[in-house]
C-alpha cells in the first residue's frame, strides 16, 4: 500500500513536469532568452526523456527500499535474529558490486548526466567512439546515429569527454585561403558583404543569430592566404549556413576577378615529351 501510494506520487510529479503548462513556461522563458537556446520540439523530447527516465530510477529505488523494510519487519514479527542475515546481505551487496562493477558505472553515469543535462534527445555529439545525433538516453547507454545512419549503443561509463555540438547555439567558421596577389581588404568586404546577405535571406536567415564578424587575416600557407569567417547560428544550424556561405563567397569572389589559394597539378602527361 505504502508502495503504491508512494509510486502514484511519484507519477504525478513526473507527469506535472512534461505538462503542457510546465512547457509553455519553459517554452516562453526560452524565447526570451537571448537567442533561442533549445528549439521547442528537441526541448520538448529532451523533457520527457529525462522526466520518463529519471521516475523510474525513482520508483525503482523506491520499490527496492519499502520491499526490503516490509521484509525485515515481517521477520522481525516472526523473532528471526536479523543480524546475520543484515550481514550476509552486506557480503553479498559487496561481492555483486565487484562483479558487476562496469554496470554500476554505467548506471552512475548516466544519472548524473541526466542531472547536469550533457546532452538530449535531439542533440549533435561527440563522445570519442561514435558521433551523431542522439536519438535515446537511458542510465546505462547513449543511442547515437552518425551522418552515414549507423546506430552506435555507447555505454554510458566508456563516455569519458562530450562535445555538445548544438546546445544553446553554434558557430559556422569558414576559412576562405584566397590568392597572394589579392587585395585583402576588398577581399574581406567581399566576404562580409556576402556573409550579410545570407544573415538577411528569407530562408537561411533565420538561423544566424547573429551579424557575421570577419576576423580578419589567420594565416598564410603555401598557396595563399586564410581570411577567417565566423557566424553565430542556432543550434545544428551551422552547417547549413556554411554550405550556403561557401556557395555564395565562390560566386562573389569570381565575381569580382579575385581566385582562391590553390595549388594547381599539372594535368596527367603534361609534361611528357610527345614521341
């Protein structure tokens, strides 16, 4: 009886936190932020992921803790001496944390990085092994599927490093190398004349949070020099905003005569002497 009424509190409270009026509020709190931080759809699987795994870590322990009350109590009720058999469950607790020591580190893990919100349903990583889009969190794995849609299973314990490649926002850098005999201050107001324009476009617009910046000179290598180009976008936006901006930056800078840094191989048999 104490189980279940335990269990349907539980249940309420896990069920208040996924309800429409608890997203509406994270929801509207998330719009006023500076930028959108976690698109309403991700947020609003990310929610229930945690909320749905986290009740039952809760009503798991809860059960495992009145179940083993109840236990010692009726025994108790029947004048059983319950020291021994409290320390023959404390040697046996021991011997299976030993054996099963990889689990309880998978299980670990993954509570704690539920609590601190690494990484949700929906979010982009890099977790070493594996890479890709996590499609499922639990308290022993991590679900991922990579660009070419393999599923990886990841053990939550092995996860050592995470990059979070789409939490609150991203970056689109492009280095464009352009030749040495270029003018670099035309080039870079090529460059951000044509960043503006894809920041004030109907259809990629939207993602860019943000007015692209040209950072200027980043380097010289062996074919040309490297103008660096930075924008902010929304999360997992960035790399549709680079595919646009490097077709763009291509068509203006050929547009104004000015070529890219490239070493240019001679055409195979060029050089042979014609018989």
């Amino acid at each position: 009886v104490l189980y279940r009424i335990v269990a349907r509190a539980l249940g309420r409270f896990i069920a208040g936190l996924g309800s429409a009026s608890v997203r509406r509020t994270l929801a509207s709190l998330n719009e006023a932020a500076p930028g959108t931080l976690v698109a309403p759809g991700a947020m609003s699987a990310r929610s229930n992921q945690r909320a749905e795994t986290i009740g039952a870590v809760l009503r798991s322990v809860t059960k495992a803790g009145i179940g083993t009350v109840a236990v010692l109590l009726v025994l108790g009720e029947f004048g059983i001496n319950l020291a021994p058999l409290i320390a023959g469950a404390g040697i046996v607790g021991v011997a299976l944390g030993f054996g099963a020591q990889s689990l309880v580190k998978d299980f670990l893990s993954g509570i704690f990085m539920l609590l601190e919100d690494q990484f949700g349903v929906g979010d982009i990583i890099d977790c070493g092994d594996a890479s890709g889009v996590v499609e499922g969190v639990s308290l022993r794995t991590t679900r991922l599927r990579d660009v070419e849609g393999t599923v990886w299973h990841v053990p939550n314990g092995e996860i050592r490093r995470v990059a979070n490649k789409s939490q609150q926002w991203s970056r689109a850098l492009l280095d464009v190398q352009v030749a040495f005999d270029t003018d670099l201050d035309e080039a870079t107001r090529v460059i951000k004349a044509t960043a503006d324009e894809v920041w004030h476009d109907e259809v990629v617009g939207p993602s860019v949070l943000e007015e692209p910046e040209v950072w200027g000179v980043e380097g010289f290598g062996p074919t040309g020099i490297t103008i660096r180009l930075v924008v902010k976008t929304q999360p997992a936006d960035q790399w549709k905003v680079l595919r646009e901006l490097r077709l763009r930056i291509k068509a203006a800078l050929g547009k104004a005569g000015m070529e890219f840094g490239f070493q240019r191989a001679p055409w195979p048999g060029a050089d042979t002497p014609a018989p």
